[in-house]
C-alpha cells in the first residue's frame, strides 16, 4: 500500500472514532516510509525503529511534547513477563505495530487517550504497572514524520486531510510531502522543555524480584 493511502486511512479510522485501526495504519505509513530509507539490508523492526528515533525532534514534539525521547527508556512489560527498558519506537513496533499488524488485541493498558481532537492543547501520557498509555496526538507524529519525509515526494492523501503544530494553522497534507526542512523550521519556532524521565529504580527494583523470585 502507498504510503498516502495509509495516511489516509489513518486520519479517516481516527475520524471515525477508531484509534486502534488507525494505529495500524499509521503504523504502517512508518513502515513504508522506512523501507524507502538508505538503511542497507536492515530487517523492518531496525528501519522502523530508525526512523522514529532520527525523527525525535519532529516526532516529540507533536506527540509527546516536553520529554526527551533520546534518553528516556521506559519500564514495559507485555504478556506478563519481567518489565524491559524501551524507548518510544520500540514500544511503538512491539506493542502497536506487531499487535495490530498480527491481528491480535492489544493488552490493557496500552489503549491511546483520545486527545488530539479535544478543546484545550492536552497531550496525555500515563505509566502504570508496565504498561505504557499515549495520546491519540501520537498517531499525528507518526504521520507527520512520513508524510515530510523527502522519499514521500509526490504521495497523496484525501483533499483536505492536515496537521495542526501547537493549534496553529492547518497544515494541508497534500502541500507537505517531502518538506522534511520547513516541518523541522516550524517546529523550532516552538520552545519546549526536554525532561528525562528516570525509571531506573522501577527497572532495578523488578529485575531484582525476577532474579530472587522462586521457581514454583
């Protein structure tokens, strides 16, 4: 599938109310955005991965504003297995892109808060037992990075379908393919902080309780 064929299916499953199927598709614009890449003989979850972690500074700040997605790794634990550090594109392919794309459910926990079309500039994030919840805003990063990347030159989306930066003006899609430059000036008319969230104590805490557990 076209990577504009997947934006737009993204933004229109979104407008419907269907966060998880516009994930999917999201997902999905990142993957075959990455496949265009000059990453040599990488395997899908490397370029996927890449991509979002050489697009951090375009990426956080439409989806997760405010924390510093270089440094910050995350305490994850999915199937009720010991918790692992992960940063953002990890959680993103391993818990949404592989859940979705294999047709299964994604576990509690993990759902997205429906932010993005809310009246006030809300981004919501919450931790909790492993689990990790994003704002919908976060499937509009993932967008974003596609859509201004300069292999997406000449891609199409429905008419009319945009992003917004810190509520300003939409910007049309269909004007924005490959525009990897503007979006990185547009975003840094924005000054934001860039906190690291330090989770090393929750990280330790239950790798020492995995290691002292009991066989039963």
């Amino acid at each position: 599938m076209k990577v504009g064929k997947s934006v737009s299916k993204a933004i229109d499953d979104w407008l419907a109310g269907d966060s998880e199927s516009a994930m999917l598709h999201a997902c999905n614009a990142v993957d075959g955005t990455a496949r265009k890449k000059p990453y040599g003989n990488s395997g899908n979850a490397a370029r996927f991965c890449r991509l979002i972690r050489e697009e951090t500074e375009i990426f956080g700040k439409f989806g997760m504003p405010g924390i510093n997605l270089d440094t910050t790794r995350f305490p994850i634990s999915l199937a009720n297995k010991s918790m692992v550090a992960l940063d953002i594109a990890e959680i993103l392919y391993k818990v949404h892109r592989c859940t979705h794309g294999h047709g299964d459910e994604l576990e509690d926990g993990f759902e997205l808060y429906p932010d993005a079309a809310g009246p006030e500039p809300i981004t919501t994030m919450q931790w909790s037992a492993g689990k990790l919840r994003l704002s919908d805003s976060i499937l509009f990063a993932m967008i974003g990075v596609a859509v201004v990347a300069p292999e997406n030159v000449g891609q199409q989306t429905t008419d009319g379908h945009y992003l917004t930066f810190n509520r300003g003006a939409p910007m049309l899609i269909n004007e924005w393919w490959g525009r990897r430059d503007d979006m990185l000036a547009v975003v840094r008319t924005v000054e934001m902080p860039s906190v690291h969230l330090d989770f090393s104590n929750i990280l330790k805490t239950d790798s020492q309780a995995s290691a002292t557990s009991p066989t039963p």
